[in-house]
C-alpha cells in the first residue's frame, strides 16, 4: 500500500499542515479553500439528512423531557419534575444500574473476543469461508429463534446450561428465573449476539495492514506476538475506535434481547434502560417521562463514551 | 500456495474454532429444523422434528403475498444501501481528508445522533415525515396531507444515510495517507476525482462492510415500516412475518421460522460472497511510480 | 451565528410539537342521518385481523356488509400487531390521525377512555343494559369506565383450569371430583408433586403458566374466586384487603412448593397440556388433532374452573371502541356493529383461537370444535378480568413485578399490595 515505513506520523503531518494553513484566513490558499469546499459538499448531504431526521426528533425530545405529554391532548410544561421523579422510581435505579452493568461487562469481552476470531479468521485455514459465515449467523438469525434456543440452554430442569455445569461439578441454577444470575445469563447472550458484527469490522481492517510491514516485520524475525502488538495492533486504530464507540452506544441500545427473553424480570433484574423507557413512552403512555430518561441515558452513553475514547485517544486519528 | 503445516497451535485453532461455531450455528439450525415441524410438536422444545413438514415453507408463504413482500424488503434495501454507499462513503471522505474546520466536532456530533434510542424518536420522526411540505396533500407548511406516510419515501430516506455508516466510512478512510490525493491533485485530478477513483477503491473492505450492514438493517427493518405504513402494497418482509405472531399466546413457530428462515437466506448468501471481498484485499496504489 | 442556529433550532422544536397539533383528518360530511349520503374514509385498527390472505378475507366479509350500507365511504385497514398496537395507537395520536375504529385489548378500555382517545358510546345509545342484551353480559364490565360503555366486547380469551386423569388416577385422587377452592387445590397438588432424587420437581403438582413477572392474571383469578375484582367500576383497588393478602399468601405457599417459581417450558405452554404438571391454568382453545396435542391428551384433559365464594375464570378478550376524534363517528359505529355480528365474531374467534363475545357463542364452530373453547364458552359468567385503573397499562408490569417480590419472599404480601394499590390511580 505505501512505501514508507510508518504512515501515521506522515498522516499526521500532512493532516497538521492542512489545519495550519487553513487557520490564519488571509493566508488561506486557494488550493485549500477549494478542498475546503469540496469537503463541505461532500459532507453535506449527510449532515443535513441527520440533522433534520435525527437531530431535529433528538432534541423534540429533550423538549418533551421538560413536560408532561402523555397523547391525551392537554399537556404543560413541568420543569424538572419528571427528572425528579425518576430518581426517585426503582425501575429507572434498577434499569440504571443493569445498563452499566451490563455494558461495562459485554462491551470488553465481545470486543476482545470478537478480536481473537477475526485474527483467526484472517489466516490460511481450511473452511475459512464456512467459519466466517458462521460466526457471522447470530447477527441474522431471527431474535426469536435466538430467545427460543436460550432459553432451552438456561431452562433449569432440562437445559444445556446445567447439563453442562453438570458435567464440572457446578450446582444447578436457576438461570433466567434467579434475579441473581438473570443478567450474567443475559450478558453471555449479549455478547455472543454481538460478536459477528465486530468480527466484521476487524476483519476488514486487517485487511488494511500494511502487507510490506508485515513482511518486513517477518524478514527481521519478530515472532507473532511482536508482530501482532507492533505492526497489527497499531494499525487497527481507528477501527478499535468504531468499535468501541458502537459497542458502547449499541450495548447501551440492547432491547429486543430483554424484550423478547425476560421483559426486564424477574424483580426488575434485567430490565435496562431502553425497556424501561419503552415501557414508559408505550405502555404508561407517559412520553414526557420517558424522554427525561433517555436523556438522562444519553448523558450516561455520552460519559462512557468520553471515557472509552480517553483511553483510545491516539487512535481516533489513525 | 504453499500448504501450511499443521502445527499443534493451528490444531487448537481448528478446535475452538469448531466449538465455537457449534454455538453460534445453533440457535439458526434449530429455526431451520422447527420450520420443518408441525404445529403441536413444538408445545415442547425439540431439536428434531417427527416428520419433515417441507410444506410448511410453501403454506407459510401462501399465508400472505410475501412474493410481494420480498419485492418490497428488495427495494427498500437497494434504495438506503445505494443512498448510504453514496452519501456516507462521501461524507465519511470528508470528515477523514478534506480542511473542514471543526471536523471533530462534527464528527462528535454524528457519534452523538448516534447515541439516540429509535424507540424515543419514533414519535418526532413520525410527525416530520407526516409533515414534509407539497408531499402527500401537505401544503408549503407541511399541514393538512399526509406527507410521506405510505410511500416509498417514508420508508427509504429517513432511515438511510445513518451515522454509523458515516463514521464507519471515516475510520477507515483515515488510514489511508494524504500523499495519494496530493500527487493526483498535481496531475490535475479534481476533489471528486480524487475521492472517486484514487480513495474509495483503496476502502473496498468499508465499501462491502458498510453495505453488509446496511443492508442488513434495511431487509430486516420493523418497527418503522410498520408505524409509517398502512397497505399492503408497500409491506416490507418483516412486517409480513409477523402475521404468524399476531397474538403473543399463539405464536405459528413453523411458519415463521419458515418465513424467517427463507428472509435469512439472502443475507446468508450476501454474506458468503462479501466475505470473499475481504480476502481480496486492496489493489495496490501504485505509488511507486 | 451561533444565537441563529439556536433559533432555528427552538422553532425546528416548537414546530414539530405544533405540527402533532394539526390534524390532517379525512374528508367527510356529517350528516348522521343518512347512510348513503356520507363520503369519506374509515380508518380502522383491527389487529384481531392478521395481515394474512385468511384474515383479510375475513375482514373483507365485514367491510363488504358495512358498505352495502355506506356505499360511498372507504374502509382503509391498518394493521398491527398486539405487541406493537401502543406505538401504532401513540403516533396516530401524535399525529392527530386518530383512528376512526380501534379494537384493543381488556384492560386498556379504562387508559384510553380517561384519555379521551376512545368515545363514550352512550352517543350512540349504547349502555351497559343494552350491551348485555346481545354480548354476554359476564363481559360488559370489561367496556366499562366510571358507569359509561366505551367499547363493544368481541370476543374473549379465557384460562381455565385443567387436570389429567392419567396423573390424578396414579396419585390416588379422583379426577372426577376437581379440587375447586385454593385449599383443596393446594391439597391436591401437594400429592401430585413428583421430585427426583436431587429434590429437583420433575412434575408439577400445579402450573401457573406464568413467566417471572407474569403470576398476575392467575392472581385476578384466584382474588376472583374470593368474590374481588382488581378494581371495582369506580376505579379503586379492591385487590390489597384481607383477600388479596391470602390469595398472594397463598401463591407464596404454592410456588416452589408444588412448582419452581417461573418455570416453564421453553415453548412458554401451558404444562398441564405437555404433561409436565398434573394440573393448572391453560388456554381456552386446544387443538386435539394429530398436528396438535392429539387425542389421547385431550381425553385425558378434564377442565374445571376456580370456584370458592365465586366462580372464576381470568378472561382476556378484545373490545372495539370509536375513537374520539374521528370525524365518521356514525360510520365507526356502524362498522363496529358489523363486527358484532354472530359470523363476524366467530370468524375473529377462529382467527384468535378465542371465543365469539355473544350470547350465542356456544353455537359457534371454533367452540364446538374443541373441549377447552366448549367448556370456556359455557362458563362465561365467570369472568373475571384485569385493569381496571385508568394507568392500568403503566401500572401493569409493576405489578407483576412486585407480585414476584412477594413470591420470592423479598417483601411481605401485605406491604406489596398497599404499595400498589397507592401506585393506582
């Protein structure tokens, strides 16, 4: 792909330079103004279509957020009381809870997994095609067949789950009908749902490792470990990012999995906070209430979010 | 092609590999073998079926015009995949090469719309599609028709061009050095050309992933087809399907596995031939010359 | 630039609010008078109709009866499922497009009529007396909300009780002689209860045929079968007094006693029909042929209802209401009349494998044609329903929530029921 050794120094740079020149206005080139304009055409359509699909709905409502909306036609603006009332309301503490828990438990583990079979899956083994496909199932196979055959798994009396902790001496459980080990039950689901499409993701990123790199690496004798963590795990930057962030915003996002194998029981245990808002929006009917939450649920993906990106921060820029 | 050995690490390999194929494959053959079940069978969970009801495929797609239905999950899927390749594959160029002040605070703020839960714009998005002007009886200010409801346009454009694919898209232009683009711009290629025929070709993998992924949220969307639309006529395949669990307490397991097991297939086979593309790799630029 | 950008932004805001405000409506005349004269478009939500070629022949048959008497108004069907029917309800609101005919479900009647979603149908003449004269008169308090009729019964999903002889026979009890009041059920179960040597409940002595978070339906039964609602015609708990307390106590004693609490097959069917417990709440309709159960379990099935001060028997069941902003009131009624009709319900019935709300459900096809839907259809007069409260829909999955919390022993029985009945409004 490119001749030089490292590039993202030179990306760097060139990128720097670009920024350099465009800042000072009078001395902005024409050769950048007209890249800059190219680039603000380009970006255009897509900015527009979200801002006026998404972002437009986004903030009706954080609008909604401070009223009492309920579909029943008259409606008040009310402050901060919606937001007051859902600390005070034990399925948003007990959703709350679940959803960091839950993603501060799948994100890691569906990543680094979903790491491990992509490098597995990028070298010459036989079936190569078969595994990957795969791999790649759960992503499509019908939510409810997934839920079908777990909860076959987790069924206490005849499921695999306990056949197999059998098999290691472990006591039977009660799987998804024990608030304690609900959402451990449902995180292993969780994980396993969302390894096929990062898989994806690092696949197509290996393929953008420097081939000459790699042989170069190889011809000074690094073993595979030094390869992976010096010409490998640099490169797929940016694609950790993605990865990370979409983990993140996606775990935070879990739905169908809760709605169609627990609804959020039992006592609460796996309920997260797009049920709960879901809940609260279409079951009670209470849109105001329920777009306070998802507020509040955006300010917690936004921290997390930061929080990952902190400790990706070179890598954003590739 | 050299073959390669079969050391002991690669036996491993081979194993977990295997075994963890068995996990994933499971919850897909059993949505085949109970598509092959009759209706009283699965009163209990059962891998095998007593007899192979091969009817069950035909009488499920006989239930509804779901020839129709694919037809339509079809367009829907090429119209935002081709939106998506084109728009966000662009933007994504832009966000990653182009001098755009405040290109990371754009890009925040795509990461940020991505973060919104559809379940709480759903309302917002509804009225806005109902709303857009001189479309469906609206008049300039959008009242008084029907806007885009229970057309083509509802069910396409809203929901193609999402961040995600933008962001994708930009990740992985990043990688690629800005030296290729300022050679083109010295023999004259314009921003176009340069973004169109020196620095998507060199993205094919962001090219087949973010097409995997579109297409594979178009062809299964759900909640949104089914609150914008009102006939038959522009019924996508999901909404279809879920004619056979109308009612929660008498769900028709054969007959929508059947269906969803045929809705795979086409996904299955996208898939089979996209990760092909992946081992392709990327053209060589040609720098050296 | 930034201070435009903002204004742009609160009137983006502020219109799209605005924009819900504008109802689009279809076009129509108004007099109720004359049938044949009113033009316009019905717009109905009938989710009892799947969206497949049987349902919407079925639906046509309607529609067909309803225009040879408005020929010139147009029936546009909308179709949802029920899991979906609040989001499709909500956003048709929102968007000021009510629908003209809506069918929900029991318990949403209370919801939607405090909402101002639904018509009151005393518009149309419509009372509880004059329902009772066609429905059955066990399912019109279901359309009810303070005093007023707002929807129209069609037809009904009853649970009953089941048991199998084979299992009774084999613990030495008479099948004849079904235990009917909570003692003697709990009794029977006791002995019917088969462990393994691990002391795991391979047979359940009784199946609630709940989910975790789903024991509240059995609870409406059993409270019923004390002589309580949930909650009386005013709209106020009934549930959290000294019966509430001993139907929850009892549950409590039940439940990973004769059977583990949530347990379920992973087809989520009643047990009592796989065998996998000896007797216990099922469905209402049950298919004896070989594609079903086959008929050496239905022979072996004997159904039996709750019965102590009371009879009682859960009932589910779907209702057709008018909505309040349709602008073809007289037209919607008509149409939900049509729905009524004997063939109509019985093709709803068979299509939701229910039972036909009329009086004459019994002579219906779908009733005859199984024993559970016969013996369900016998015993309407023993329905008993849950909502009640006009934020039923929210309050209802806390309140199998903490019905759990009782039944795992985390809070007594009596603190969960005044928690909830304070949560009701």
């Amino acid at each position: 792909m490119s001749t030089l050794k490292d590039t993202k120094p030179a990306v760097r740079a060139a990128g720097a330079a670009n920024t350099r020149a465009a800042r000072p206005a009078g001395r902005k080139s024409r050769l950048t103004r007209q890249q800059s304009r190219a680039g603000w055409l380009f970006l255009a359509p897509a900015l527009l279509h979200s801002t006026f699909f998404l972002a437009v709905p986004a903030l009706a409502a954080i609008f909604l957020s401070f009223t009492n909306y309920d579909f029943s036609g008259a409606w008040q603006m009310i402050g901060t009381e919606n937001y007051v009332e859902l600390f005070q309301d034990t399925r948003f503490q007990a959703a709350f809870r679940n959803t960091i828990l839950y993603t501060l438990a799948v994100v890691p583990l569906s990543m680094g997994l979903a790491l491990i079979i992509a490098l597995g899956l990028n070298q010459k083994i036989r079936g190569l095609g078969f595994f990957r496909t795969v791999y790649y199932l759960p992503v499509v196979t019908a939510t409810v067949a997934v839920a079908s055959v777990w909860l076959w798994i987790y069924h206490p009396g005849a499921g695999l789950a306990n056949a197999v902790g059998s098999l290691f001496g472990l006591t039977r459980s009660e799987w998804l009908n024990d608030p304690a080990t609900a959402l451990p039950a449902l995180i292993a689901v969780g994980i396993w749902q969302g390894l096929g499409a990062k898989m994806i993701v690092y696949l197509a990123a290996l393929q953008g490792v420097s081939k000459e790199l790699l042989e170069a690496a190889n011809l000074d004798g690094a073993n595979r470990w030094q390869v992976f963590r010096n010409v490998i795990w640099p490169a797929l930057g940016p694609a950790h990012y993605f990865v990370l962030i979409t983990a993140i915003v996606q775990t935070f996002q879990v739905f169908d999995l809760v709605f169609v194998m627990t609804k959020g029981g039992p006592v609460n245990s796996t309920t997260v906070l797009t049920f709960d808002i879901y809940n609260n929006a279409f079951e009670g009917l209470r849109l105001g209430y329920a777009s306070a939450e998802t507020v509040i649920m955006l300010i917690l993906v936004a921290a997390f979010i930061y929080l990952g990106g902190r400790s990706q921060r070179k890598n954003q820029d590739g | 092609m050299v073959k390669t050995k079969l050391t002991p690490g690669r036996v491993v390999l081979y194993v977990v590999l295997s075994l963890g194929s068995l996990l994933m494959v499971g919850p897909f053959i059993w949505m085949i073998l109970t598509a092959l079940k009759s209706t009283g069978e699965v009163g209990t969970f059962t891998w095998l079926p007593r007899e192979f009801h091969w009817s069950n495929f035909v009488e499920a797609m006989d239930a509804a015009p779901f020839l129709r239905y694919f037809w339509n999950s079809l367009v829907l899927t090429v119209g935002q995949t081709a939106l998506t390749l084109i728009f966000c594959t662009m933007a994504g160029y832009a966000l990653a090469k182009a001098p755009i002040r405040g290109a990371k605070g754009i890009l925040n703020y795509f990461i940020a719309l991505m973060m919104v839960p559809f379940q709480i714009i759903l309302v917002p998005m509804f009225l806005l599609v109902k709303s857009i002007p001189l479309f469906g009886g609206n008049d300039i200010l959008g009242m008084g028709g029907t806007g885009w409801l229970n057309t083509w346009w509802a069910l396409i454009i809203p929901l193609a061009i999402a961040p995600l694919y933008t962001f994708l898209a930009r990740q992985f232009y990043v990688t690629l050095p800005s030296e290729l683009a300022d050679a083109a711009r010295v023999d004259g290629l314009g921003e176009f050309g340069i973004f169109f025929r020196i620095m998507t070709p060199l993205v094919k993998p962001a090219l087949v992933t973010i097409g995997v992924f579109q297409i594979e949220a178009a062809w299964n969307s759900f909640l949104w087809p089914l609150i914008v639309t009102n006939s038959d006529e522009l019924r996508p395949l999901q909404v279809g399907l879920a004619i056979f669990s109308q009612d929660p307490l008498n769900v028709q397991w054969p007959y929508l596995m059947a269906g969803a097991t045929l809705a795979t297939l086409p996904m299955i086979i996208l898939f089979i031939f996209a990760q092909k593309r992946f081992v392709e790799g990327m053209a060589s630029a040609g720098l050296k010359g | 630039m930034a201070r435009r950008r903002a204004g742009f932004l609160a009137l983006a805001v502020a219109g799209t609010l605005a924009l819900g405000a504008c109802g689009s409506g279809g076009t129509s005349t108004a007099p109720a008078s004359n049938p044949a004269e009113v033009t316009g478009t019905l717009r109905v939500l009938v989710p009892s109709y799947p969206a497949s070629n049987e349902g919407k022949a079925e639906l046509e048959k309607v529609v067909a009866s309803f225009k040879a008497k408005y020929p010139q108004v147009t029936v546009e069907p909308d179709f949802a499922t029920f899991d979906t029917l609040n989001q499709k309800i909500s956003t048709s609101i929102a968007g000021g497009q009510g629908y003209d005919v809506l069918v929900t479900g029991i318990g949403w009647v209370p919801p939607f009529a405090a909402k101002n979603v639904f018509e009151d149908l005393s518009t149309f003449g419509a009372t509880a007396e004059s329902l009772g004269e066609s429905t059955n008169p066990a399912l019109v308090p279901a359309s009810e909300y303070k005093g007023k009729v707002y929807a129209v019964p069609l037809i009904a999903g009853p649970k009953p009780l089941a048991l199998r002889k084979s299992l009774f026979e084999k613990a030495g009890l008479d099948p004849s002689k079904p235990p009917t009041t909570m003692a003697d059920i709990k009794t029977a179960a006791e002995k019917l209860t088969v462990k393994d040597g691990a002391g795991n409940i391979t047979q359940a002595g009784f199946d609630f045929w709940a989910a975790p978070g789903g024991y509240r339906q059995d609870f409406v039964a059993l409270l019923g079968s004390l002589g309580k609602p949930l909650y009386n015609t005013n709209g106020e708990a009934e549930f959290a007094g000294s019966e509430g307390v001993e139907t929850l106590e009892w549950m409590k004693s039940m439940v990973n006693n004769v059977q583990k609490y949530g347990a379920q097959n992973a087809a989520k069917s009643p047990l009592v029909n796989t065998g996998e417990a000896a007797m216990g709440f099922t469905g209402g309709y049950i298919d004896c042929s070989d594609k079903g159960v086959g008929p050496a379990v239905c022979d072996d099935l004997v159904y039996f209802n709750l019965e102590d001060k009371e009879g009682s028997m859960f009932t589910g069941g779907q209702l057709a209401s008018v909505g309040k902003s349709s602008k073809l009131k007289a037209a919607a009624w008509d149409f939900i009349q049509e729905l009524s009709k004997p063939e109509a319900e019985a093709g709803i019935a068979t299509l939701n494998f229910a039972v036909p709300a009329g009086k004459d459900a019994a002579d219906s096809a779908v009733v005859k044609s199984n024993p559970a839907s016969t013996f369900v259809a016998a015993n309407l007069a023993d329905a008993k329903f849950e909502g009640g409260a006009a934020n039923w829909l929210d309050l209802r999955g806390t309140f199998g929530t903490s019905l759990d919390d009782a039944l795992l022993g985390k809070k007594s029985a009596e603190e969960t029921l005044k928690a909830l009945e304070q949560q009701s409004k």
